[in-house]
C-alpha cells in the first residue's frame, strides 16, 4: 500500500514541475507595408532572430507581412514592432525609425521616396 501511495504522489509532483515547465507561446502577424523584397526579407529576419524570446520569424514579402513566434513571457509584440521599426521597416501602426529607414539601400525605399518598390498597383475597374 505505501508502495502505490509513494508512486501516485511521485507521480503526482512530476506532472506538476512537468506543466510548469511549459512556456505561453504565441504567434502573431505584423503588417509590414515596406517590406516588399528578398533583401528587406533577409535583412529583418536576421535582425529579430537575435533577440531572447523570439522562437520564429518569417517575412511574407509578397503579402507584406511578417509572422512571428514568441515567447509571451521574453518579449511582447509591442517590443516586436519596436525592432522591426528600428531596423527601418513600418510595423502595423508603428512607423520605420527614420535614421534606420535613411540607412536602407535605395532599392528597399518607398516608391515616393525614390525607392526601387513598385507602386501599389490599382485594380482596374470591373467591366461592365
């Protein structure tokens, strides 16, 4: 009898430091208007992998968006966004720091600021 008590509460405290153990993941996708090409994808992956509590980056240049796996326990999206920022690329509703942004080869700048990104295409209207 005290063998099968001994185990079930053994039992009992493993499962306990088991789920403790467990880190609150979280994925999120971040609007990146600016990001529209293979160098902006390379440039802001290498950069927000560096960061503690970053799991996963992957930069969708042709939907212009980036979705991000973290640890909610390291770093928030709000920082997220920050780095992004900082690294010269818009972020959902933060702006691209502008000495990062200035720093960016010319070919990863806005379409109205010289840059080499292509203007949003208009749909055409439908036909009638």
């Amino acid at each position: 009898m005290k063998k099968i008590l001994f185990a079930a509460i053994a039992t009992v405290c493993l499962s306990v430091a088991g789920v403790s153990q467990i880190k609150p993941v979280r994925t999120d996708t971040i609007k990146t208007p600016n990001a529209l090409c293979e160098n902006c994808k390379k440039r802001i992956e290498s950069y927000i992998k560096s960061y503690d509590g970053i799991l996963e980056i992957i930069v969708n240049y042709r939907k212009a968006s980036t979705k991000v796996k973290y640890l909610t326990d390291r770093i928030n999206i709000e920082e997220i966004k920050a780095y992004i920022a900082n690294c010269g690329y818009d972020a959902g509703d933060v702006p691209a720091a502008e000495d990062a942004y200035n720093g960016l080869p010319k070919t990863c700048k806005k379409f109205e600021d010289g840059g080499g990104h292509p203007k949003p295409k208009v749909p055409p209207p439908p036909a009638q």
